[in-house]
C-alpha cells in the first residue's frame, strides 16, 4: 500500500507516464536554463528487490558503500567493485521506522545513519526520527555493531546530513518537513534546530515532493553549509560558526542554482571541484565554478536521488548514484564524470 501510494503521488505530480519519466517545462527563477546534454552511461552496479528505494549513502575506507532504503528500513553494504556483490547490513525495527536516510563518518570506521517514520505522503511524525551507528572499528569489522544512539524529539523527517565538527561530534541534518537545519550533538547526544528559513521548506501549500524541504546536506570549506531543497528546486548555502554550530552572525542563505519545477535530491562535491545533483525528475546535472549557467544533465537516470565518488585511488572519479522509484532501483556507475 505504501508503494502504490509513493507512485499514485508521483503519477498525480506527472513525473510518470508510461513508465517513463515525464518533466514538465520549468520555470526559471535563477541562472540558465540546462545546457544541451552530452550523456554518460550510467551501469547497474547493485539491485535492490522490486520496490525498495535507494537512499543516502557514505563509503568506508576500504571502498564499500554503506546504502540506507526507504519503504523497507533498511541498510546496505555494498562492494562497488565487484559486479551484484553486496547484502543487508541491518533491518531496522518495522514498527519503528519505514525509512534511513543520511549516513555520515563520524570517527574513522564509526559511522551514523538517520532513521524514522512518514507516510505515503512523504509526510514524518515529530520525535520518531532515530540517530543510530554502525561500528565497523576493532572486532567488529565487517559485521558492524549497530545500535541506537539518541532520539532526535523535535524533529519531524531529517533526510541529508553532514558532519559539521568532527572533534565536537556535531553534525547537522536537515528537515525537509519543518524546513529547519538541525544541530546533533552526538556526543552529548542533545539535538535542536538552529536555522529554519522560507528557503528551507518546500513549495506553500502543496504536499512532498513538491511540499518537501532541505534534502541534502554537504559542508565544505570550514563551515559553508550547502543544501538543497528538493520542493523549489534550488541549490544553496549559508555560512556556519563550526564551533558553535549555530550560523554565523549576520549570514544569510545564498542560492546558487534554482529552477522551478527540478527535483533536486541530494549532491555531492566531485574531485574536480564541480557540484554533481541528484535530480529524481532527470538524472545527474553537473555544476560548474557555482556558476548557474553551466549546470548541465551528464546522466539520464529517472529516480536519482543519492550521488557520490569512490573513496579509493582507483574509483575516486567513479561517480555512483542511488536510484528509487524506477526498476531496477539500486546502484549504478557513472564513468566519465570528471573530464580529463
């Protein structure tokens, strides 16, 4: 029922039609519109079982991918380099959640992952948002210890998230439903929002996922926050006092790319310096120089809504990209994505 109702919504919203994907002409608020495409590949690297959607992800030294779903609560480990290779790393209490979300490192080879409840509306309940971890360091390897860390009472759905001080065990994850960033304090284990913002919250009115807010969550270049916000289509930053974390005085959200109408997901910074989004309406766009008039589409995937690099020497230009709603949903691979 839960499925039937996420795909009843996006047929509703025209993003499917005849099993493919169908995006309206947007509007333009800020920058260009997207460059003609000159489209990479993009190869099946994991399946999920019919239904299951891929989430966030984060990689392991070693190169493995630590992969969240939604509609089952479950978590991955998937090896990037070998062909199906992967299994279920945890399931998630049922009654509890029907969803992961953001997966951060918070010390070498001890990581968190986001974990709560909503509806076929995309919609969460107030304190059922979990922060748990999975602890690959000494005697547990590859099984992992993982256990339930802190709840998080007021927030409502915390999707993406980063480590904003790695000393300070803060990380900061953002609600898509209250339209606020949120302070985790993982080691007193305390949480509060510390910034909510009109360009935080989704589209006035209107249910997810053009109703949803802040979705991913990155940081770079000592506390300049980016985020996305999936329901107005826009790419943006604020500056953050990593000590405090708490924005710095005066700052005000900056948006760097918006179009109305574009799904954007979640994102990641490539090692060419260039900003990849995970637009569930298109597939990959890249940014270029955060300049709104080179963004342009490099993959044509429908239901992207995770995209990342390897983290080892040989797959540190690979880009990987998490896939929902369209079968085979799961991982893919994306080679070329950093031009020479």
């Amino acid at each position: 029922m839960f499925i039937k109702s996420c795909l009843s919504k996006l047929l509703a919203l025209g993003l499917l039609a005849r099993g493919t994907m169908s995006v309206a002409p947007s509007t333009e608020e800020a920058g260009a519109p997207l460059q003609p495409p000159s489209l990479l590949p993009a190869k099946n690297l994991f399946k999920f079982p019919s239904g299951i959607w891929a989430e966030k992800e984060a990689f392991r030294k070693n190169g493995q991918q630590i992969m969240g779903t939604v509609i089952k609560p479950w978590v991955y480990l998937i090896d990037p380099q070998k062909q199906q290779l992967g299994r279920l790393l945890y399931n998630f209490p049922k009654e509890d959640y029907n969803a992961t979300f953001a997966v951060n490192e918070l010390e070498d080879g001890f990581f968190s992952i986001l974990v709560g409840k909503w509806n076929a509306s995309f919609v969460g309940y107030k304190g059922s948002m979990d922060l748990w971890t999975i602890d690959f360091r000494g005697r547990y390897g590859d099984e992992a210890k993982i256990q339930k860390h802190q709840n998080i009472p007021d927030a409502i759905v915390l999707d993406g998230a980063a480590v904003l001080n790695k000393k300070k065990g803060y990380l900061l994850a953002g609600d898509g439903n209250a339209g606020s960033l949120f302070l985790i304090d993982t080691k007193k284990k305390t949480s509060r929002a510390v910034l909510t913002d009109d360009l935080l919250k989704g589209q006035p009115g209107r249910l997810p996922p053009e109703g949803f807010g802040v979705n991913g969550v990155k940081i770079r270049n000592d506390g300049q926050v980016y985020f996305t916000g999936e329901g107005r289509g826009i790419l943006g930053k604020v500056a953050f006092d990593v000590n405090t974390g708490e924005p710095k005085k005066g700052a005000k959200i900056k948006t760097i790319f918006s179009q109305q109408g574009r799904l954007l997901d979640d994102f990641c910074f490539g090692p060419d310096g260039s900003i990849y989004l995970s637009a569930v309406d298109k597939g990959v766009l890249k940014l270029e120089e955060e300049d709104p008039a080179g963004v342009r589409q490099i993959v044509d995937l429908p239901g992207t809504n995770s995209v990342d690099f390897g983290r080892t020497p040989r797959d540190m230009n690979t880009l990987y990209a998490g896939r929902a709603v369209f079968d085979p949903t799961g991982v893919y691979r994306v080679e070329g994505a950093v031009e020479a």
